[in-house]
C-alpha cells in the first residue's frame, strides 16, 4: 500500500488557463511607503472577483530586501488583459511607469497552450527567467505583453501606456 496519496488535477476544462506570477521590490526607504500603500489596494481588487480571475495567491520572496508579490490564474489572456488595462489596474501601471517610486516590478506569465513571457521594470536583481535568459529592451514587439507572447489580435482595451508616449523623444 503506498505510503503517500497522490492527486492530481484536470484542466480539461482550463484549455486557456494563464498563470501569472508578480513581485514588487522594495528598492530604497521611498519604495517602503508605495509598497504598503499598493497592497490593501491590490486585496481590494482582488475582493472585487475580476471576471476570469479563477484564484489569486500572495507570495513572499524575501524579506531583505522586502519582496513580495503574488500568481493569479486566469481563464484566458483576454480577461488577464482586459483587467490589466482597466481601473484600478490601468492608473496603477500608469502611475509606476512615470515614477516607480523606489520600486521594482516584475511578472512573468505561463500560458496553457505553450509560451512565455516576462518584463522587469527597476528591478537591481531580476527573478526567475532573466537570471539566464538574455535580455532585451522591451520595445517595439516586447513592449506589450500580448506581443512578448506571440499572441495574435489587438487588445479589446486599449494599453494605459502606449509605447510611443512612453518613449517620446525630447
């Protein structure tokens, strides 16, 4: 008789499932402060059941310095984006690209039916994929998410940042 009970799960019924792992990262005494602020927010959407989200889990990285972060599964990359490029998300990411006020921000995504993708954005030591896969600025085609990952189609919502505003030349 086997010693241990072995499960398992069926995500036949999850043919479009994406996994999503997040970290912020407390870069300078400033960062403290964005950090504390961004995570009753983050319960709070959560709270709200974004239509999609099948699960969201914290996760703790280290406490020096302070990393923390979280994997949501989704039920497929439009609903994952859609959320991503609406409030309270949209004014989220809008307001880290302009300054990440001491921070550093991190996901990579995991796609059922195959692929990848990541961005590091301020971060002094990037996690998982970028500690041996060669990196790249994400501009033109590794800008968005949708494009990083090969995904065909526009987006439904339109990006809270486009590349060229982003880039603007001065």
């Amino acid at each position: 008789m086997p010693a241990v009970k072995r499960i398992t799960v069926d995500l036949s019924q999850f043919p479009d499932l994406v996994v999503i792992y997040l970290g912020m990262r407390v870069n300078t005494f400033k960062g403290l402060r964005r950090f504390l602020r961004l995570g009753p927010q983050i319960a709070k959407s959560v709270a709200g059941r974004p239509d999609g989200l099948l699960l969201h889990e914290n996760l703790f990285f280290s406490l020096f310095p302070l990393h923390a972060g979280m994997r949501q599964y989704w039920r497929d990359f439009e609903s994952m984006e859609t959320w991503a490029r609406s409030l309270p998300h949209q004014s989220w990411w809008t307001e880290f690209l302009r300054d990440s006020g001491g921070t550093g921000f991190w996901h990579e995504t995991y796609f059922m039916r195959g692929g990848m993708e990541a961005v590091y954005d301020d971060m002094k030591i990037a996690p998982g994929l970028a500690r041996f896969a060669p990196m790249r600025p994400a501009r033109g085609p590794m800008f968005s998410a949708r494009k990083r990952a090969g995904l065909p189609g526009e987006a439904k919502v339109t990006a809270p940042v486009r590349e060229s505003e982003y880039y603007r030349e001065s």
